[in-house]
C-alpha cells in the first residue's frame, strides 16, 4: 500500500481521537499499520498473526475494538464471505466488486470502475454516495474444470458398468 494513503489513514484516525478525546495508544496505530500492510483481504486471525510476527501481541479484544473503530472511520471495510467475514483496508471510497466461488470459496476481486460508472449513471434522490460493494456468486473455473472431469468420469464409469454394453461386446 502507498505510504502517502497510510499517512493519511494515520493523520485520520489521529484527528479522530484528539476530537474524542481518546487515547492514542500505540497498539492502535501499529494494527492500523499491519492492516495496511496486507495486501487484499483478511481475517482477524490473519491479523493477529501478522502482528505477532511483527513481534507486537495484543489480545483479540484490543484487535476487535479497533478494527470496529477503523470500520467507524472508513479505514477499514467488512465483507461477508459465505462462513467467512474477512477485512480489507479502504482508505478511498470507492466500489469494489468481487467474484465468490460457491465451492471452494475463491475471492477474486474485479476492477471497481465498472459498479461506479453503473452507480454514477444512477439517479439517487437526495443521496450521496461514498463506496460500496458488489458479491457476484458462482463456480470459478477451476471448480468447473473439476466438476466437469467428474462428470465425465461418472458417464465412462456407468457405460462400464451397464449390463447391455456388456451384450453388446460379445
């Protein structure tokens, strides 16, 4: 990610809490900095290992917390994949557009440009919009392939198997 976009996430959530009048705790800032430093998407659990490999622990609580406050703030955004809820860091609004494979759970992400020429070809009455996303469900090729060699398997296997090819091969 951009050092100039983690600046201004830093510069963003440090106006937040001097408004609040919240403390600036180190370990809000350093899980603000890992999120920015994984690229895509990921879990809270994920985060908790990057943080511990960047050898700075702190409890699933102080994750939770601040992750809901860089939600709060936009810095962060949540996306529910079938079982799975996963995290990117969003600094712009923008779109964002992603592909979701049903049977291994494949995330892909497609160019968001595409949903915010739909969105801004939209008239929305008295309503502004600041990002969204878009979850297009389906079978990824990979799948497909597969699900089709089974198929095939399935069709050679019964021909095999079935009585009346047997009368025909004598």
């Amino acid at each position: 990610m951009e050092e100039t976009i983690l600046k201004k996430a830093r510069q963003t959530l440090t106006n937040y809490l001097e408004e609040n009048k919240c403390r600036k705790t180190p370990e809000r800032f350093a899980i603000l900095d890992a999120v920015y430093a994984i690229d895509g998407h990921f879990t809270l659990e994920q985060l908790g290992q990057r943080m511990e490999q960047d050898n700075f622990r702190v409890s699933k609580a102080t994750l939770y917390n601040a992750i809901n406050l860089f939600m709060k703030l936009r810095l962060v955004v949540r996306h529910h994949f079938q079982q799975t809820t996963m995290y990117e860091a969003c600094f712009n609004d923008d779109y964002q557009c992603h592909q979701i494979c049903t049977v291994c759970g494949k995330v892909m992400e497609l160019p968001g440009n595409m949903l915010s020429d739909m969105i801004a070809a939209t008239k929305l009455r008295r309503f502004h919009p600041l990002g969204g996303s878009m979850y297009i469900y389906g079978v990824c090729s990979t799948c497909q392939a597969k699900i089709t060699r089974q198929r095939g398997k399935k069709r050679i296997s019964k021909m095999n198997n079935n009585p009346k090819n047997e009368q025909r091969k004598s």
